[in-house]
C-alpha cells in the first residue's frame, strides 16, 4: 500500500495512512512523505505503534535533531537526549505539582511557534501521545500560509520588512509566569521577519505568535497590537483545526508555516504523556551543538528543577 493523504483543510493538514512507520522505509517512500509535509504543513500518523527509538529514528528522516536541554534541567525522565519531555509529568511518572512549574508549561496553550525565541529555527516538531487525558488536552494547529495569503494588500504592504523579536519568557509572563516588564528587557531575544517565504512550498507565511514581544521600529505598543491583531486574524475558525490524541498517535508539524497550542485539561489530576523531537531549520552544523543550554541556565529555570514535583 501507498502513501496516502487525506486533507483536513483544503489547504492544511492531513490524515496519513498506508505506511507502516515501524518499518525501513524506501527513499522514495521518504520523498513523498516529505513533499506531503511541505503542501499540508502538519500531517497527523494514528496508532503509529513507535517507541522512543522509533520516533527519534523517523524524526532524522527531516534532518538534524535539537537537543532535549531546553525544557529538561536536572536529571531526566527520558533517556533520549532529543526527546523533549512536554507532558505534566515529573521524574518519577507523578502529576507535577510545584506551582511555578506547572504556570511555566501554561504557556504552551498560548499561540505559540517552537524555537522562535532562538536565532536558529525550529523547522519540524513531532510529537508523540505516549498516555493522554481522558477529557481535553488536544492540540490545535492554525495555518500562517493561507492566512497571509489573505491579507488585504495594505496590510502586506505594511509588513514587508518588519522584524520581531522573540522571547521564551514573554509568552510565560502572559500566561501568568511571575517575571516583570524589567526582568524581560534583560533577557536575549531572538530577530525574525515577520513574514518569509516557507522553503518546502514556495508560498509566504506570517512568522508571529506569543514568543513574538515587539516589532522593530514600533512602538512597544503599537508593535504588540499589530501582532495581536495578526495573531486573531491567523486563528480564525477557516484556518485552524484541532487533533485528538490517543496513545499510539504521531503528529509532525512545521513551525515555519503553522501555529500551535495544547489545549486545557485538568492538568492536577490527569495524565500527560507527550514526548517531542525537533528539527532544526537548515543544514546540520559541523559540530553537534545545543543553543539552548546557556539560554535555560536560569534561576527560574533552576527553581523548578529543584522542586519539579
């Protein structure tokens, strides 16, 4: 059986099925697959029956994985380097229940592009359900192409040029994380144009999001308005769809053409088990490296590692 996609737009997302991941897949098994994620941008793979090694293994297939550092300080729950750990659960398989912990991963249910807080992009994620809520806890994806591609030209005309710059704690502070104005100006951020043109496509994207805090040459406050307003135009009801996970389900997305966020779930008292690789956009460097290890050298960082429970 061949590679088959179904569209859940017209224009983004598919259901994949007919191949069997557990497999060594042919190269030009591995062509189509990419070619599909380039025209649909996410691509959904139910009861993939992967384990760590498999998911790692099929996410080289899209090129140099990210290290797991940036979101796993102290010792770990996984024992793959490149498997982020994105669930509620702390070293010992227990609901997390430190506070601060717990309002740092809120902010995953904001509007939210992986990696854009680092000058080096995240391309890919794919995100693997190992144990999911029994009520909640989807992941919604919205379609940065055909929304740009539907701004009225004045608005096109505007953005040509712009930068924004991009801050892993600003999407925390607006999800309630305690950090101020200040603490946030002191902090690195990360310049990318607010609009580009996705690679594997050909087609231009809004490049936005909640890491996204001000555009260059705006005022702060005219600056946040305007990606607010491109957030909201964005995550209309005709660009967004929503997954529901069951264990087993494999879900890769392209940060540069998409938007993501979890959904709300009683994160107290139910269980999440989601596990992510990343790849980064571009070639792989000469020497295997992590940015973001210097970056979540913290002390906000290193509070929660001490109480991860």
């Amino acid at each position: 059986m061949s590679l088959v996609a179904k569209p859940i737009l017209p224009n983004f997302g598919a259901e994949m099925s007919g191949v069997d991941l557990m497999a060594p897949l042919a190269a030009a098994t591995v062509r189509e697959i990419l070619n599909a994620q380039d025209r649909y941008g996410v691509t959904v793979w139910r009861g993939t029956g992967l384990d760590d090694e498999g998911h790692v293994a099929f996410s080289r297939l899209f090129g140099y994985l990210e290290g797991g550092s940036k979101t796993n300080v102290g010792p770990r729950r996984l024992k793959h380097a490149e498997l982020i750990d994105v669930g509620n659960l702390d070293i010992d398989g227990n609901i997390v229940s430190n506070e601060l912990t717990r309002a740092q991963k809120r902010g995953d249910r904001l509007w939210h592009t992986d990696g854009s807080f680092i000058a080096k992009r995240s391309a890919y994620s794919l995100l693997m359900a190992h144990e999911v809520p029994t009520e909640g806890g989807e992941t919604w994806f919205a379609d940065t192409r055909t929304a740009y591609d539907d701004l009225p030209r004045p608005m096109k005309d505007r953005l040509e040029g712009l930068v924004a710059q991009h801050s892993y704690w600003w999407s925390r502070k607006q999800a309630g994380f305690p950090i101020s104005e200040e603490e946030l100006d002191a902090k690195p951020v990360a310049r990318h144009p607010l609009v580009h043109v996705h690679k594997g496509s050909g087609r231009k994207a809004l490049y936005i999001a909640s890491h996204a805090r001000d555009i260059e040459g705006l005022p702060r406050k005219e600056g946040r308005a305007l990606l607010a307003e491109l957030i909201a135009h964005a995550t209309q009801p005709r660009y967004v769809f929503k997954v529901r996970w069951n264990p087993g389900d494999l879900v890769c997305w392209d940060n540069l053409c998409s938007m993501h966020r979890g959904g709300e779930f009683d994160d107290e008292r139910q269980r999440r088990d989601m596990r992510r690789t990343t790849v980064r956009e571009g070639p792989a460097p000469d020497v295997p490296d992590d940015p973001y290890a210097e970056m979540f050298k913290t002390s906000e960082f290193a509070f929660m590692a001490a109480g991860r429970k």
